[in-house]
C-alpha cells in the first residue's frame, strides 16, 4: 500500500482528503484559509500596536528631550536677564509718600523735577548711592562708570522721547495739511 500511495503521491495526511467529497475538500479548505487569514490579521493588528507603541515612546523621548533643553535655554534666559535687569530695566517711578525715588537699572535716584503732560520724566536727577551687588562693595570706579552709563541711558531715552514727538508732530501737520486740501479742493471755484 505504501507503495502504491508513493506512485499516487499521497501521504497518510492527505490520504484522508482523498476519501472526502469534492464539497467537503472546499470547505475545508475555506475553514483553512479563513483560519490562516484571521491569524494573519491577528498578527498584523500585534505588529501594527506595538509600532506605534515604538512610535508613541520614540516621540515622547523626542518631546522630553525638547522639553528639557527648551528648560535649560529658559533658565540660561532668566538668568541673562535677571542680570541684566538692574542694567537694562526701563525707567520706573516709585513715589512713595513725601520721598520721590526714581529706580533707573541698578541706581536709586532722587527726582528733582516732573512729569510732563504725556507723562514723561523732565528734570536732573540726583544718584544715591547705588545698591551692592552679589558680596563685594563697588569700587569708586565702577560707581562713577554705573553713575555716567545713567546719564547716558537717560540722554538716549530724553532725545528718543524727543525723536518720537517730532516725527508724531510732523505725522499730524502732514494731515492736517491733506485735509486742508482735500477740503479747498472740493469746494467750488467762485465764478
């Protein structure tokens, strides 16, 4: 018989398939595939998860790492500018009682003089002495550079100040000036 099956080419597993009926044969062969095919798509749907389970956790890292050095910039940052705050902070007005204080960068300064009508500082200011900084005294030196960058720093503001409300004048006049024609123009010529 095992002779005989070798000349058919049946083995013993698909010996059992020739007894069946063609229909049979079909259906099991569509119990198979869809078997096969289920497994597969199991199979695609683990590879598929744990992709993006690689993909989640590689830009969460990603996003960790960006996190931690957009921290590191912020911190070198406020740093930076903390320390360069007293240096470069804008003129503020302290009026606190009978005693008018002006705090410019690093200097404490005495107001003598007042506020025009837009609200901006006129006058000299007299300069107190200026506070320490870190666990060394300034020496006379570097309060006189401190004392002479105020000045300067308040010059610039004062002829920017100045800059700003000319051009803003001459923006006006300039309308003004359109308007006065815009107006000449459309009334009618006196015959």
């Amino acid at each position: 018989m095992d002779r005989f099956a070798r000349q058919l080419h049946v083995t013993p597993s698909t010996s059992k398939l020739e007894v069946l009926t063609p229909n049979e044969k079909k259906r099991i062969v569509k119990v198979e595939r869809e078997r096969r095919r289920l497994i597969r798509y199991v199979q695609v749907r683990q590879q598929s998860s744990q992709n993006a389970l690689k993909i989640r956790t590689k830009v969460k890292f990603e996003k960790q790492k960006e996190l931690s050095l957009l921290k590191q910039e912020l911190r070198k940052e406020i740093s930076r500018r903390s320390y360069l705050k007293p240096i470069l902070s804008p003129v503020q007005l302290n009026f606190t009682g009978k005693d008018e204080t002006m705090f410019f960068g690093a200097i404490n300064c005495s107001l003598h003089g007042y506020l025009n009508t837009d609200g901006f500082w006129l006058g000299a200011i007299r300069l107190i002495s200026p506070p320490r900084r870190g666990s060394r005294k300034l020496t006379e030196e570097e309060n006189r550079l401190i004392e002479e960058r105020s000045r300067e720093a308040l010059q610039k503001i004062k002829k920017q100040r100045e800059e700003h409300r000319v051009k803003f004048e001459k923006a006006n006049e300039l309308k003004r000036k359109a308007v006065r024609e815009a107006n000449f123009r459309s009334k009618p010529s006196p015959q």
